[in-house]
C-alpha cells in the first residue's frame, strides 16, 4: 500500500486523520534520509575499496611488467618469444582496465556521492526545515487561537474587532506554511523518484561502461591469447616429447656422477473546545468532533497538535437538541449547548469563530434560524447536472484531413501546439453551420498543428470525457492490474460498456491515433507519446485532486492499450460484456414503416462522410441548389424528439436523456491507400419506408430501387443513387439485388 495523498483541503481542516497522514510522510522522509546518508557511507567506503583494487592490481601489472623470462640456450623458437612476451601483454591489458576503472572512480564522486548529497541537502534537509516552520506556526497559531477565544464577551467592540483581525492574519499564515509544506513534502516524495534513483543508474552505467571496456579489451586480445595458446600447447609438447631422453639423461647422470651433472464523510468536522467543569473550576479542552447528521451521532477525539499529535481515547453521543448559547449568558464567545440522549446534562461547546458556530448549528439543525448557504449551492450545482449527464458527439461533416500527402510524418505531430488564436478561429468556423462550408483544411491558411489542436480543445471541452466520468476510475483500475493481459481485457469489457455514441466516436480515435503511431520514425509520435496527450484528455476526473493528479500516469496506459489493442477492443465484442452492451445494437431494426417513417431515434447513429472533391462535383452537376439542399455541406443541427428517450442501460446514468443538439464529427488523417472502397457499386431494393432527417440523406418508400449503392464510411450506413441524387441510406432497410 503506498503513501496516501496529501489534499490541500485538509491543510484547512487540521484533522487527526490529516495529520496522521502527513505524520506517514515525514516517517517516510526519514526513512529515506537515513537510507541515502548510509548509502552514501556505503558509496564512500565502495569508491575507497575500489581504489585500493585498483591500486592492488596496478601494483601486480607492474610486477609483472618488470619480469624477464629467460630461456634456455643461446636463441629462442617463436613459442618461447610468443611466452615470454606474454607477462608484458597482460600486464598492458592490466594497466589498460584500471585507466577505466579509474575514470570511473573519478566520476563516481560526481555521478553518485554528490548527487545524492546534494538531494538530501537541498530537498529532505527543505523539508525538514518546512516541518520546523510548520511546527512552529502550529503552536503559534494555536496559542493564539486560545488567548483569543478566551477575551471576553465584554470587551469594548473595536477590541475585539482588533482581535478578530489579528487571530484572522495568524490564521491565514498557517494555512499559507501548512499548504507550502505538504506541497514540499509531496514534491520530495516524488522527486525521490527521479532524482535518487538517477545517480544510482549513472553509477552503474559507468561500472556497466567499465565492464564493457573490459569487454572490448577481451575482444582485441583475442588473437594474442589464441597464438599464445598455442605456443603453451607447442611448448608443453615439445616437452613431454624431450622428457624421456631428460630422465635417460638422468638416469647416466646417477649412474655415471663423475661423467654428468643435474640442475544489495462527515456531515461536519473540525475542532471545538468542550467545557468540563471539575472541582469547581471549567475548563476547556480542544477536541477534534465530527458529526453524522444521518444517525445524529456526534464523535469526539481529544486531540492537540501542539503535544506532537497525541491522540486520546474517542467519546461519542447521540445529538438530542442544539442550542446558540447567548453572549450575555457566558463569557466565551462562539458558544453553543448540546443535549445527548445517552448522556446527562447540557454539554458546552465553543467554535473557532462565529462562522464555524453557525455551520456546526445548521448541520447539528440547531434552534435558531441561520440562512443556509449550502441549500443554494446545491440548487445551483442541480442545475449543472443534467448537463453534464449528456454526451454531445461533435464532428465536422468535413473530413479533417492533411493539408499534404506527408501531413501524418509531420514531427511532433498532436503534441506541437497551434496558435491559440488560430485555434479558436477554426474552431468557430467549423462549428457554425454558416460558415463551415467554406472551411477548406487543404489550405495552407490551416497549418497541422492548427487543426491538431483544435481536435484536442474540442475533446477537452465536452461537458464530460469521451470515455465518461462514469467509467473513469474502472479505467484506472483496469491500468493498474499486474498482469499485462489482464489490463487489456478489462479495458476491452469497459470499452463496450461505454455509450454507442461515445464508443463508436473513440474508436475512430483510436484507429486514427494507431495510424499516427506506425508513423512514428518520421513524426516522432510514439504510442506513448500520444498516450502522454490524449490521457488527460480522454480521462479527465471529475474532480482535480492531489490524488487524481498523481492518476495522470494510468490514464496515459489506458490510451496506449487503445491504440496498441484497437482492432481487438472495437472488432470483437467480449462475451462477458454482453449484458451491458447497448440491447439497441442486437436489435433488429427493420420493423414495417408503413404508417409512419422512423425517427431520428429508432435510427442508426450518423457519422457523415463528406464526398470527395470530384464527388461534389458529380453532385453539384446533377442536382439544382434549393433550399432545403444546399449545394455544399453543412453541420447538421438535430433538435431531440418531442418526447424523451431512454439511453441504454451503457449510458452514464439511467434516467432518460435528450441531446439538445448531435453533431457529428469524423476524425481521420489518411494516406494515399485511405478512403479506398472495397465493396463494388450494385443496386439495391428499399425493404422500407424512411424520411431523410438530412440533407445528406435520401428519403424513400418501400420497394424503391437504388443505383450505384456502396459502402459509406460511416458505420451503418450505405451510399446510393436515386433519380440523379446521391445520399445516404440506412444499410439495414435495403437489400442488394
């Protein structure tokens, strides 16, 4: 289990909990101080003993440098040259090896002590004095606290308005130093990863550097140890042959002496001062309380942050009533009585301000009225909601495409940002149907960066992700899983638990991203360098914490499985996803039309393809402008039915949604070989009735013939010729002649 994430929310709260976590984090800060100062001794002493090697083995290559061999008689053969010469060979390689290991030595100080001083230094030695600054402020800002809590009620009014003012600004600088030293805190933690890590690695790329030296060394004395070999395997049997005539030699020697001679959640939380009376004397004591209004059950934890966070034992009670305690009545100020139904008495609290006491009082639905803030805040967010519930598909009847043939090898393409104001001229003209028409991609106008960038500001801007908020933490999950396979298939099930809209937009993402990536040796774009783009865009949290922030990582991983997977995530549907796939998907849709044509919502959903220059051509020759069929396309604006329509149960919620406006967008940047139809023109017979919804559909009855009918680019949809005008065609209301 790692370390949890430190919200900045909390810094403003102060709670136990908080404070055990930021207590977790400062262990493991000197946990690994204590790690680097002892690897750092470790380094030290490695550094020291491999100086001592090298000066041991120096010290052996000289001596055998400075050795002679001498050979018997008056001339050598070339094997007892070859041997002789051998101790000075390897004592060259010898000498050749420490000149590395010494370069190595030397940088080492440089690669690996300092680094790792310096990050001890520089961030755990910051965060330690941020603990000391924080610690510091705690107590202040707690002393004061109580000193001012402790002013009399009587007090003149400009008194305790200058109070007021000046526990206000003690306040607000702890909260300013507590937000700087989780931030520091955190940024350590993180930074460890890199930059403790980092050294380690240059130090062993050096040692693998030193290996590798010694590797190639081997490689060129190769041919010297394979002659030398040979010259040991001569010479040892030249040897053994001459050993027996050495003995015979012996031998006479014994015989004849005279003739030879030998030689490694709360509805509420936050402090509250409790009075308890004792002998005679009240007083206050901090507690840290929270309250759930739902079994109105009130928890106290005596808590003091300036004792070094000690915690004592929990009280709890049932809250019976909850009273405002009158100024004239007591002496502190921020007081409030409350009544428990399993304990006696009337129990005294005082709030850190008069703020605080009104919240505490409207969440514990104390006696006297106090205007509700919260009521209005959720009325308002209400209002958002249904919003954010809908998914606008947005598209251009215009294929988006390279402004060249060699637009996709273009560096850096996606993560190269365009002119913002550029940008946003596109974008308002490809989304005005007035003037989309007359938005020409192919002009130079346009760069690629431009057109790149205005596709991520459009998926940015969604009221929510593609990939739903819905369904965004089970993708993070899915990207978290230990087995590789295991993360593909459940992001393969989540994919087609997705809405139909949201799906088929993705996968044309996907596929489209893919052929961005197997481009990637002359755009530089790799899967994971459009995993670094897309994620947060794709799979952006509802809410930005710490904690979703540090989340960034798996939402790359999940878009690098799309692309990598995205023939089998959008080609196959997964047999366990069956029941949260969309029922409309296995839903026949040819039902008879005779009394009325299909509307917008029985029909498939429309991805437009926009003909080709010379298509446009062939159509503006064969049919007249009208108004109700311009010559050149436009952005269809589709109003919701009159009555609404419950979404598939893959939908982000459940209750019925109706999409104020559809536009459809088409995403591909294609080569030469794009755009290729396989499927042969045939006619085809209208099975049914159908209305055309759109100037770029047809409208016919049942039984009418079609010419030139192939495949379109949009799934579901056909492309025919019927009396000189051609359009789109439900696939499934036709059948092929």
């Amino acid at each position: 289990m790692g370390l949890p994430a430190l919200e900045f929310s909390d810094c403003y709260l102060d709670s136990p909990q908080f404070r055990e976590r930021l207590k977790s984090h400062e262990l493991e800060l000197d946990k690994t101080n204590k790690f680097i100062k002892e690897l750092i001794k470790d380094g030290k002493a490695l550094i020291q003993a491999l100086k001592s090697l090298s000066t041991a083995k120096r010290k052996f290559a000289d001596s055998l440098n400075e050795f002679k061999f001498q050979c018997i008689g008056d001339a050598e053969t070339d094997d007892e040259i070859c041997i002789a010469k051998s101790l000075q060979e390897f004592a060259a390689v010898l000498q050749n090896l420490e000149d590395e290991r010494t370069r190595m030595i030397e940088n080492a100080n440089d690669v690996l002590i300092m680094p790792l001083e310096r990050f001890r230094k520089e961030q755990i030695s910051a965060a330690k004095e941020a603990k000391k600054k924080y610690d510091k402020e705690t107590e202040k800002y707690c002393a004061v606290l109580e000193k001012h809590l402790s002013l009399s009620a009587r007090k003149k009014e400009s008194h305790l308005h200058e109070a007021d003012n000046q526990v206000d600004n003690v306040r607000q600088h702890f909260y300013e130093v507590s937000l700087e030293y989780v931030f520091k805190v955190q940024e350590v933690q993180e930074r460890k990863m890199f930059d403790f890590v980092e050294p380690l690695l240059a130090f062993l790329q050096g040692l693998f550097t030193y290996y590798h030296h010694g590797y190639e060394l081997a490689k060129d004395f190769n041919h010297f140890k394979t002659d030398l070999t040979i010259s040991i395997q001569n010479t040892r049997n030249r040897f053994e042959s001459t050993r027996s005539e050495v003995e015979s030699l012996m031998r006479k020697m014994k015989e004849n002496p005279h003739d030879h001679k030998s030689v490694s959640q709360h509805t509420m939380e936050g402090y509250l001062f409790v009075q308890e009376k004792r002998s005679f004397v009240s007083t206050w004591v901090k507690y840290y309380c929270t309250y759930h209004r739902e079994p109105k059950r009130v928890t106290m934890v005596l808590f003091d942050p300036k004792s070094g966070g000690k915690m004592g034992e929990e009280e709890s009670f049932t809250l019976k009533s909850c009273t405002r305690r009158k100024t004239d009545s007591i002496e502190k100020r921020f007081c409030f009585d409350v009544e428990a139904v399993d304990r006696s008495g009337v129990i005294t609290m005082q709030a850190l301000s008069e703020e605080d006491r009104r919240l505490w009082m409207e969440a514990m639905d104390g006696r006297e009225p106090v205007y509700n803030l919260n009521k209005d805040n959720q009325t308002e967010g209400s209002k958002l909601e249904p919003r954010e519930k809908w998914f606008i598909l947005v598209a251009s009847r215009k294929k988006i495409t390279l402004s060249s043939p060699s637009g996709i090898d273009e560096q850096g393409l996606y993560r190269i940002v365009g002119v913002n104001s550029r940008v946003q001229k596109l974008l308002s003209l490809a989304m005005d149907p007035k003037t989309c028409a007359d938005v020409e991609l192919e002009n130079p106008e346009w760069e690629i960066k431009t057109i790149t960038s205005a596709i991520k500001h459009y998926l940015r801007m969604l009221p929510a992700p593609l990939m739903t908020y819905q369904y965004q933490r089970s993708f993070i999950k899915a990207a978290k899983l230990d087995n590789p396979e295991a993360r593909v298939t459940e992001i393969h099930l989540l994919v087609h638990r997705l809405p139909e809209k949201n799906r088929q937009m993705l996968e044309l993402m996907m596929k489209h991203l893919a052929n961005v990536a197997s481009h990637h040796q002359q755009n530089l774009m790799t899967v994971a360098n459009l995993g670094v783009v897309f994620g947060p865009t794709l799979l952006r949290p509802q809410e930005e914490t710490v904690a979703a922030i540090m989340d960034i990582k798996f939402q790359n991983i999940v878009v690098e499985i799309l692309i990598e997977h995205n023939e089998r995530i959008f080609r196959d549907v997964p047999s366990s996803a069956g029941g949260s796939t969309n029922p409309q998907l296995n839903l026949s849709r040819r039902k008879s039309t005779e009394s009325k044509a299909p509307s917008c919502s029985e029909r498939p959903l429309t991805l437009f393809h926009t003909p080709t220059h010379s298509q446009k051509g062939q159509l503006n020759h064969a049919t007249s402008p009208s108004p109700t069929s311009p010559r050149s396309p436009s952005w269809p604006m589709f109003s919701a039915p009159s009555s609404p329509q419950p979404m598939s149960s893959a939908s982000s919620d459940s209750s019925p949604i109706r999409l104020a406006n559809i536009i459809c967008l088409n995403i591909y940047f294609y080569n030469d070989n794009d755009g290729k139809n396989s499927t042969d023109a045939r006619k085809a017979r209208a099975l049914y009735a159908c209305k055309a919804e759109h100037d770029s559909e047809l409208s016919f009855i049942a039984g009418t013939v079609f010419e030139n009918v192939h495949a379109s680019r949009e799934p579901g949809w056909l492309e025919g010729t019927l009396d000189g005008r051609t359009g789109l065609i439900p696939e499934n209301y036709v059948e092929f002649l």
